[in-house]
C-alpha cells in the first residue's frame, strides 16, 4: 500500500505536470488567435480609412491637418495606441499623442508585402498591421499600432483559461537561460518563486532587425498544488485500505484510475486540438478535476467563437463585414453555373457625410442601422453585409435563370429611397445601387465586386438614389477615365492648360464691366477637350485644387493687362474652398500680378455649404476682406437657401442659364428670374444671366429687371490674346446688342 501510495503520487505528479505543459500549449494557440484576431481587427479597420476618398485626398495634397485629425480620429475609434502613415521613403506621418515609430526599419517587410508584425513604439513592443494606401497606385502604408507592453500582456492573460504570464521580447533583450529555449517547445526552468513552465515562441516582425519573441510562463508549483486534495484522499484511501483489506483497495483504485486515465486523453487530445470532454464520474476530487477541465473546454471554445465572430461582423449593425461577405461570395462563385446565378449588389447612402455633419455622428448611426434593418428585413434570404462607412453589399445566389432581377433591383431602389424615422426625426434618404450578375458578368469573385463597384460608380454619376446594372462599357469607361486623370496629371506638370475668357455684359450701362476665366486643355493627341469631361476627373482625383491654383493666378496675370475697368471673375470648387490655404493664395495671385482687389471676382457654387457652413462662411468672409468680390453661381440648381444670403453678402447672384432658356417657354420662368432679381436687388447684390443667345432672351431679363448677361449673344469664350480686340468690338457696342 506505501508502494502503491507513492507511485499514485508520483503519477499524480507527472500528470499535472503534462496537464500543465497542454494547459501552457492549449494557451499558446489561444494567444497566436487572439494576436492574430487582433492584427485583423486594426487592419480591417484601416483598410476602411485608407479607401475613404477623403482621406486619400487629404494624403495627396498634403493636408497635414485632416491627416492628423483622421489619424487621432481613427486611433480613437480603432482604440489603438498609434495611427500612422508610413510612406515610400521611409518618413512616418503620425496622429500628434502616440508614440515615435520607425518607418524607415519597416520599409522593407513593407514593401515585400508583409502587412502585420511586431513593432518598437518607444522602446515597447507593440503589434501592427499595415494597410497600403492606393491612388490607385500605391503611396503608402497606413499603419495601426498597439502595445504589447506588461499591462497589455496581462490583459490578454486574463481570456486563457489558466494563470499564465505573458510577455513579448526582442530575442537581442532575453536573458541568456530564455534564450536558449528552442522556439514551440515547453521546458522547466527554476526561478526565484519556485519551478516554471516555460514555453517560447517567434512573433512575425515588421522591423528589420528585430527578433520578437512571445513567452509564456505557468507556475509549476501552482499546477501542482491544485491536487494536494487528491493526494489526502490517497493517503485516507491507503489507511481504509491497510483496515478495511485488499478488496477495498482495489475497488477504491479502480474508481481513480479510470476517471484520470479519461482525463488524461481528454487532455492528450485537447493538447492536439480536438476539442473533447471527458466524463464526470469517480471520487468527488477526481470529478472536480474532470468538471474544471470541461469548464476550461467550454471556455476556450466559446472565447474563439467569440474572437471569430468580432473578426467578421460589423461592431455597429452586427452584420457581416467585407471579408465575411466576400468569403460567402467566394464560396457562391464555386457553385454558380448558368443555372444558378448570383446577384451581388453594391449600395452607397448618398449624402450620408452631409447628414452625419448636419444632424451629428448618433444619428447618423442610428440612420445606418435602420438601412441594414431594412435591408434585412426585405431580403431575409440574402446575406447583407456592411462594408464600412455608409457602404453595404447584398449577395443572392443559387438564383434560376428565370430570376427577375429587375425586379429585385426596383425592390432594392424602393427599400431604400424613401423616408425615414431616426431618433424621432424625419430622413429622406436615398442610396445609390451597383449590380452585377454572375456568371455573365463575371466568373470570379473579385471580378463581380469589381462590376459591381463599376455600377455603383455609373448610378451614382447618373444622378444617384436609382440602382445601375453592369455593362461591359463601364469597364471600358474606367479604363479611359484612369488614362484621362495620368494624362491630366501630365497636362498640369508639363503647363499644357490655357484660360478662354467669356465677357460679361452690363445691360445698364450698355458696355462688358468684366470677363469670366473659362479652362480649356488643348491635348497634344486628342485635340481640345471639354472641361465637362476632364473638370469632373479632376475634382474626383483632387487635381482641381491644383488647377485652380493654376486658373487663378493665371487670370489675374492676364487681366492685370487690360483697362482699369475690366474686371476678371474666377470659379472656386468646393475641393479648392475646402483646402487650407486659398485666402493665401488669393493675395499671392494678387501682390505677383499686381491686380487690383476688386477687380477679382470669385464664383462658388451653393455646393459650398453642404458640411461646416460656418467653416465656409468663415473662408468667404476672409476672402471678401481681402477685397475681391464673391458671387452665387448657378443659384437655384443646387442647395439654395435664403440663409446662406442672408448670413453672407454676396456681391452678385449668377441665375443659372436652365431658368434662362426656360424664358422663352413662359410659363413660371418669368415670376421665378423676376423674384430672383427682386431678391437680389432688396439686399443690394447683382444679377446675372447665364446662357443668353438671342436678343428676345436679353429683351426679357432686361424687362425683369436683370443687372448683366453672359452668352454667345455678346460672344463666345476666346483666348487671351483676343480679350483686347473683342473690347474694341464690342465698346461700343453694336446696334442689334443694344438694349436702350
């Protein structure tokens, strides 16, 4: 019975010493999940900043303060240590309050196409993941940063199932006896609070140079001592068994050993990965022991569903994300024939940034939970996904050839243009829609997202709340779009734009008080082309801010040469209005050219307030006190509002040439020209007429009361060089122009 005592705890001994060493392997994988979980999290959450158009444009022009405001915002909300923009040469542009990183250590696991790693974040080691900023091509990383520093390893203890600590070291800083620890195995080593379990284990770094290595430590002792209560219970067993005989002895053995040679399989395998629980029998401490293991079972399991269910779901709505969405189109694509097609749609709210600014980021959320619940709702079969942002995706498939997918598409255009209710206000929301249908339209995964971003794209350049099928043009279309913005790019460095100037007519005093600086891009292969083709590729790329820059000082240079009482007017983009700088820019474009202040007229378009109206408001108060004037393009086509005249003196109002043609079809158009002038006269601000081609139209708005026109009736734009000679033609003007 001593012989049987001592080899029962001797075997208790190695078996706790086994479970440890499962115990400390089991909490190895769950820490590589959890590192793992983690750098899919922050990357995830990059890649939805580093496609955000916003963002990428405050990148390309180097607008330090959006970046910085976009960097703290998305550390913030990723609840990350550092957000930072690694670029091409190494230099780091970061969020102001995190640490210093070493971009130029990192260039070269960047550019070889690693993307997470280990990095140094003032002398701690932090996890990162990258993300490549594309323009389309690519101009950087940006890059999410977390520590990995004693509080941040004890964190993470905390989700394994038992105490171990944790701690990630650069191999150059271990102590020589953890050095030695060949990598991915367990080994005993004596510390100075008794034998630990030790096991070491690399880390993928994102710095060259660097050696990361994760340590996990388990109390032996601790492990050890949670059978001191088997071990009473044999040596109890032993007395009963010298008193009570053999018989009882070898019944009272029976009933532990099987229930620990269960556990001891169950931990066997558990160790391999399997998943497996064992059964609750034998004496009361052997099914503490085989309850507290199913206990640990449950847990891991369940925090790895939970791991697994974060990294594909959206934290907001709850739906899947992107990578989820593409993972069940993946799997769809494999499966889809000619009899079974799939249905991939691409949905932008539209304006959602201008009602996010409006009525504040709570609403706004609660706008975009109510469209996935709306979407849910209507398409229960579909799997609907949110991408990021105000972005969602609707994927169908299995769907027979006979499928009306016409139908589905007005059934998604109606779910979601329509009037909502959100925190007890009104919303009209509308939401734009790229479909694309496989496998006609594509055999592959990306290839479908790809027409269906392409639809997207086209529905919302038709005017967006309306949805747009793929067509094989739209692909083409990008490709002719991408070569227009390379060649753009190159027009502006190698100066191949030129100004037109359109004059601008005073019906009052019968002679042109000014002309309006029209762009025109002379391509050296392709001829002139129009600014309706190549001013909209420039405000998407942010080329616009250049070219604006360029019009401007080129038009004052230019009209510093004609009589002192010619004036010279301007359009400003809102991209140009929204860039910091352009008060600056105005007085520079000034002092150079020697132009006199008023005689520089700047046009905005009512686009201009939609967003911060006291930021624009703000810009346009500084610029008029420079002197310069400011005048209302286009009113009445866009966001027109009585407040924005009234909370700014505009200098003139230009009526857009729709309300102008419209003249000759009576009707409302002559009440509507004459309210504006009427308008415009009661606060003391010009009128002018866009678009004026006969002398009826010039008839008529001079009978409404309009101040100037601008038209092929005066003339067509015309180069610089003829500005001098159209003057002479046109002062005085000539008899079937005249208007007295």
């Amino acid at each position: 019975m001593s012989v049987t005592l001592v080899v029962a705890s001797s075997g208790i001994g190695l078996f706790a010493r086994d479970t440890a060493e499962r115990d400390l392997a089991a909490n190895a994988r769950v820490f590589d999940k959890i590192i793992a979980s983690r750098e899919g999290q922050m990357a995830d959450a990059g890649e939805v900043v580093a496609r955000d158009f916003g963002f990428r444009e405050a990148f390309a022009t180097g607008d330090g303060a959006t970046l910085a405001s976009a960097l703290q915002s998305l550390r913030d909300r990723a609840r990350v240590s550092e957000a930072a923009i690694v670029q091409l040469d190494g230099g780091v542009i970061a969020s102001g309050a995190g640490g210093a990183i070493d971009g130029a250590a990192m260039l070269g696991r960047l550019e070889s196409g690693q993307t997470s790693g280990v990095v140094s974040l003032d002398g701690t080691e932090a996890l990162a993941a990258a993300v490549p900023i594309e323009m389309p091509d690519l101009a950087g990383w940006l890059v999410l940063v977390n520590t990995l520093g004693p509080d941040d390893m004890t964190q993470l203890s905390r989700l394994s199932a038992v105490p171990v600590e944790a701690s990630v070291i650069d191999r150059s800083r271990m102590v020589p006896h953890l050095a030695e620890v060949p990598l991915g195995e367990i080994v005993e080593i004596d510390g100075r609070e008794g034998d630990r379990l030790v096991r070491v284990s690399p880390i993928a770094s994102l710095q060259d140079g660097r050696e990361p290595r994760l340590v996990l430590a388990h109390s032996l002792g601790a492990a050890l001592a949670r059978y001191t209560g088997l071990r009473i219970v044999l040596l109890l067993i032993s007395v009963v068994g010298v008193l009570g005989g053999a018989w009882a002895a070898i019944r009272l053995s029976r009933g532990i050993a099987k229930p620990l040679q269960s556990l001891a399989e169950a931990a066997r395998a558990y160790g391999k990965g399997a998943v497996s629980k064992v059964k609750v029998e034998g004496a009361i401490e052997v099914r503490s022991l085989a309850d507290s293991f199913n206990t640990m079972v449950e847990a891991v399991e369940e925090r790895e569903q939970q791991i697994m269910h974060a990294s594909l779901h959206d934290a907001l709505t709850g739906l899947p994300n992107r990578r989820f969405f593409i993972e069940k189109l993946d799997r769809g694509v494999q499966r889809q024939s000619n009899h079974h097609q799939s249905f991939v749609a691409f949905i932008d709210v539209d304006d959602f940034k201008a009602i996010n600014d409006a009525m504040g980021h709570p609403v706004g959320d609660e706008l975009l939970r109510s469209v996935a619940q709306s979407l849910q709702d209507r398409f229960p079969d579909a799997m609907v996904a949110r991408f990021g942002g105000d972005e969602f995706g609707l994927l169908l498939t299995g769907l027979e050839p006979g499928a009306d997918c016409t139908s589905l598409a007005r059934t998604l255009e109606t779910t979601l243009n329509r009037e909502m209710t959100v925190d007890g206000r009104s919303i009209l929301v509308s939401a734009s829609v790229g479909i694309a249908i496989g496998p006609q339209d594509a055999d592959s995964s990306d290839g479908l997202l790809k027409c269906a971003d392409l639809a997207l794209y086209r529905a919302k350049s038709d005017g967006k709340g309306a949805y747009h099928f793929f067509e094989p043009e739209l692909d083409a279309e990008a490709s002719r779009r991408r070569r227009m913005e390379i060649d753009l790019r190159r027009a502006i460095r190698d100066g191949d734009f030129e100004l037109y100037f359109q004059p601008l007519f005073s019906i009052s005093q019968n002679r042109v008080k000014g002309f309006e600086a029209l762009m025109r891009w002379p391509h050296k292969e392709h001829g002139m082309i129009s600014p309706a083709t190549f001013i909209p590729i420039a405000e998407e790329s942010g080329l616009i801010v250049q070219l604006g820059e360029w019009a401007l000082r080129e038009a004052c240079r230019q009209a510093a040469h004609w009589p002192d009482d010619i004036a010279v007017a301007v359009n400003i983009s809102p991209r140009q209005l929204a860039a910091d700088g352009l008060a600056a820019c105005v007085a520079q474009a000034l002092a150079q050219s020697g132009l006199a202040a008023s005689r520089l007229e700047l046009e905005i378009t009512e686009s201009v307030f939609i967003g911060n109206v006291e930021k624009t408001l703000k810009i346009l108060h500084s610029l008029q006190s420079l002197g310069v004037r400011v005048a209302l393009d286009d009113f009445g086509t866009g966001y027109s509002s009585l407040s924005y005249l009234r909370s700014f003196p505009f200098d003139k109002i230009k009526i857009d040439q729709s309300f102008v043609r419209a003249l000759e079809e009576g009707g409302s158009a002559h009440a509507i020209v004459r309210a504006i002038t009427t308008l415009a006269d009661a606060l003391g601000m010009e009128t002018l007429a866009e678009g004026v081609e006969t002398q009826e139209l010039l008839d008529a708005l001079q009978k409404e009361g309009c101040d100037m026109i601008q038209g092929y009736l005066i003339s067509r734009p015309v180069p610089g060089a003829d500005v001098a000679r159209l003057l002479g033609s046109l002062q005085p003007v000539e008899p079937q122009l005249a208007v007295g």
